[in-house]
C-alpha cells in the first residue's frame, strides 16, 4: 500500500527538531549573535576583523533533525572576515584569528580546534555545555571581484574554495517555495542516512547531507516538482542506485565541470567548480548506491503490501524502527 503525505508527516515530525524544542538551542545561540554584534560593532581593527556573519546549514535550510546519541544539533556560524585580505589568504593565520577571536568573546566557552596529522585545522567547534549544542565555526573571506562570493578553507583540510554563502541559502529557499515536500523528503533521507551510517565524520568520505539536498534538488529541476513524499523519496533512491548516475551541474551557477577523479561529481549550486562529493571515494559510494538500491527494493516491496503491518515492516527495513506513521 501507499502513504499519503500526511501519513509519512507522522514520521518526520518524529525525526524533526520540533518548534517547542528549539528554544533552548535558540537562546544559545541569540547569545553568541550578542556577543558577535557588539564585539563586530567595537572592532576597529586594520588588520583581521569580522565584518558580518550568518547562520547557515540545516538550521538555516529548515532541515535540520532532532538531536539523537550519535547526532548532536550542530549549525553552522559563517563568519565574513574582512581587513588585511593578504594576511587573511594564509589559511592557518586566518584560523588562528578565529579561534583567538572566538576566545575573547566566549573565553568560558570550549571551543575545539580539530587539527591533522600535519596540523591543518579541519574544523572549529563552540560546544554548549547543557544543550549539547554544536556551532561549526566557517570563516569567509569576500571577494572583491566577484560580488556576492567568498572564498573559504576546505573543511577537513585541503586548500580552499569559491562559493556563495548567500547564494546557497537562496537556493533552498527557493526550492521549499516551489515544493512545500521538499523539506520533509531531505529529512527523511539524511534519516536514512544516518541510519545506514553514510554520514560523513570528520574529513572522512560520505553521503553530506549537502549532497542529499543537492541531488534532491536536481531531480525537481530536470524531472519535475515532486510534491509526493513517497513518491519523492523513492525516485531519490532510484536515481542514487542506477548505474549511470550524471555528473550534476546547476544553470546559473559560474564556471563549468573541471576534470577530476571521483566516482561522481555533484556540484555547489552557485559554483559548478566545487564538488560536494569531493571526499567520496569508490568504495563509499559502492556502499552509498547498494544501501539505496536496498531502500528502493523494500518500498516498491510496500507498495505492493495489502497490510499496513506488512508495509510498515518494509519502511522500517529502511528508515529504523522510528519508523512509525501512527
């Protein structure tokens, strides 16, 4: 049998942060803006100096899930770092300033400064002490050239990158207006993502939940809106499984596809040179595209079932046993 949207609603309101709960992360986090504005408003300096800074990520996107053992609530901070651009272009200084920036404005707080073997910082975290709340911190530097992009560190270490903040919230925001299921189908497969334990850790490779929004949003483009949660989650897992996935590029975005050696490439949406699936290796995406083919199997499986038990059992095989419409 099949579910309706309202069915399956049942269940991302299950695995969403919900409204009521997103108090307590939110009163962290108009804190940290406080202390940020003020500390921006004050700064004078000729050297590095934060200019402005955006909340981004899933929080932003509305698609964030709620807090389990293994998947704390983590947002993303965005901070526009503006002054000396010369100083600013060596990677390491600009980290140092962040985390020397973040301490003066949170000195109580622990900030983490994840680092290689080689002593590249892979990423800078504020964690929040009660809440468990994570803030990844992501330092910008604008572009004069190019208005309305910045270039930024690559996370996990490994050089840097052109896109557009603002351009990619944009995006999604566009996509919820066209699709008022397009929230609801990203939670369910970062769901199943995590589930199926294709997450990215760390620098490691994996299915980001970047990608999933990404690919979503290629099919509604070139294959039509597909309002149907069901309906949507199910062409996902077709598309991932089949055996010539495309290169995916987004019109309006600058530059074009560059060579490389991944086993796909799925482009930022304001940048055509910058792959997603960049940390993807072979391996992982073997694991990636079997896992869906699996999911794809066992819903058309449902579809066939006559008893709402029996379908239930098949959704379960591939979201957990949150899984639950009632």
């Amino acid at each position: 049998m099949k579910f309706t949207n309202e069915d399956l609603q049942k269940f991302i309101d299950r695995i969403k942060l919900k409204p009521e709960s997103m108090g307590k992360y939110r009163d962290q986090i108009n804190n940290l803006r406080e202390k940020l504005e003020k500390k921006i408003k004050e700064d004078d300096s000729n050297e590095l100096r934060v200019s402005k800074y955006l909340l981004a990520g899933s929080w932003k996107k509305k698609t964030i899930l709620r807090k389990t053992s293994d998947f704390p609530i983590d947002i993303d901070l965005v901070l526009f770092v503006g002054g000396n651009l010369e100083k600013a272009k060596d990677v390491k200084k600009l980290h140092d300033f962040i985390v020397d920036y973040l301490e003066a404005i949170y000195p109580q707080k622990d900030i983490n400064r994840d680092v290689d073997a080689e002593g590249n910082t892979k990423s800078i975290t504020i964690k929040f002490s009660g809440t468990g709340l994570h803030v990844d911190i992501v330092p910008v530097v604008p572009l004069k050239e190019l208005e309305g992009y910045v270039w930024q560190p690559q996370r996990g270490g490994g050089g840097t990158y052109t896109t557009s903040v603002e351009g990619q919230l944009a995006f999604s925001q566009q996509l919820r207006k066209d699709n008022p299921s397009y929230t609801s189908i990203v939670r369910a497969l970062k769901w199943w993502r995590n589930e199926k334990e294709l997450k990215p850790e760390g620098g490691d490779p994996g299915l980001s939940s970047f990608a999933i929004e990404l690919i979503v949003a290629h099919l509604d483009i070139t294959h039509g809106k597909e309002d149907n949660i069901e309906a949507g989650i199910i062409r996902f897992f077709e598309f991932v499984s089949g055996p010539d996935f495309p290169e995916i590029f987004f019109e309006g975005a600058i530059n074009r596809i560059p060579e490389y050696d991944t086993p796909i490439f799925i482009a930022d949406n304001t940048n055509n040179e910058n792959n997603v699936a960049k940390k993807m290796d072979a391996p992982t995406w073997e694991e990636v595209k079997a896992e869906a083919e699996e999911a794809f199997d066992s819903l058309n499986i449902a579809q066939s079932k006559k008893i709402k038990r029996e379908t239930i059992e098949e959704w379960k095989s591939v979201f957990g046993s949150h899984f639950n419409i009632d």
